[in-house]
C-alpha cells in the first residue's frame, strides 16, 4: 500500500482533466493586473492649482475650506454649477456664517460666481483662473502696494485703515 503523502504522482493532471488557467488567461492577467478599488470619497481631479492657490492666498481660513468644498462638490456633480449646502460646509469644519464669509472672500477674488437666493442654499459657478499666481514673494507685494490684487485689495486696505488707527489711538 502507498503511502498517500509520499506519492507525488497523486498530483499530477490526468489527461482526461482540464486545466483551471488557460495560457491565454495567464497572460492577461499578467497585462493587466486587478485595478484596486478606492473606497471613501475624495476630492476629484484635475485640482485647479491656479485656482487652489488663489485661494490659499486669501486671508483667514475659510475661504480655502468653502473652496474645498466646493471643488469636493464640482467633483461629484461634475458641473462647474453647484448648490453648496451647509451640510457640505459642515463635513469641512465651516459653520453657516463662515460659508458665507468664505464665500464672500471667493467670489472678491474672482474665483467663483455666486447666485444668492432668499432662504435657500447659492448657487456657485466656478471660474476659471487665467494667471498664473506669482510665486514671487516681492511682486506680490508690490502689487498689493499698487493697488492690482482686486480680491484683496479692499480687505488689505480696510485692515490697514484699522491698524493705522489703532496705532494713532496709543
């Protein structure tokens, strides 16, 4: 009697069987391999990064998460046309009154167009950047200076009207 452990013939294909894996399979397999699926959300791309960096240039935090948002959201509708809800908002740490001030300092700057409706949630188009931000930190600020960094400019300019009085005020 064999034994059934010592006997590598007991592995072998019998010409009858068939094999699990064609040849053809293998190749394909080896061509392309199983593509991983993402699981949570995320923000889709392509990012604007003109346009991300415009933002980020903004003062205060909330119009670079509200910009956030909405390109999170511009993803998942994919249309340049949303409604930003407060939810949305909320998922970002932005609370209704920072939206709307995020919102403001965004559309200030020429970033998004927003269609206010009495008792419900804007509309927001975004808009496509043009130029390319500067990344020179002394061409910066002499346009500032001079006045040509139109979403800025007014905000800039009430915070210096606010320091040089205070600074009179001591």
């Amino acid at each position: 009697m064999d034994d059934f452990f010592n006997n590598p013939e007991r592995l072998r294909i019998q010409s009858g069987q068939q094999q699990w894996h064609s040849e053809a399979t293998n190749k394909r397999t080896a061509e392309f391999p199983k593509t991983r699926r993402v699981n949570g959300e995320f923000v889709k791309g392509p990012l604007p990064l003109n346009w991300l960096s415009s933002a980020c240039n903004l003062p205060g935090k909330s119009p670079l998460t509200v910009g956030l948002a909405i390109l999170f959201e511009v993803g998942r509708r994919k249309s340049n046309q949303i409604v930003l809800t407060t939810a949305i908002c909320e998922r970002f740490g932005v609370n209704r009154k920072a939206k709307y001030r995020g919102l403001s300092a965004l559309e200030a700057a020429g970033l998004i167009v927003v269609t206010r409706r009495p008792r419900k949630n804007p509309i927001i188009t975004v808009l496509d950047v043009v130029e390319s931000p500067s990344t020179d930190v002394d061409t910066d600020q002499q346009r500032v200076a001079d006045g040509l960094d139109v979403g800025q400019n007014s905000f800039i300019m009430k915070k210096e009207a606010y320091n040089a009085k205070r600074n009179t005020d001591k």
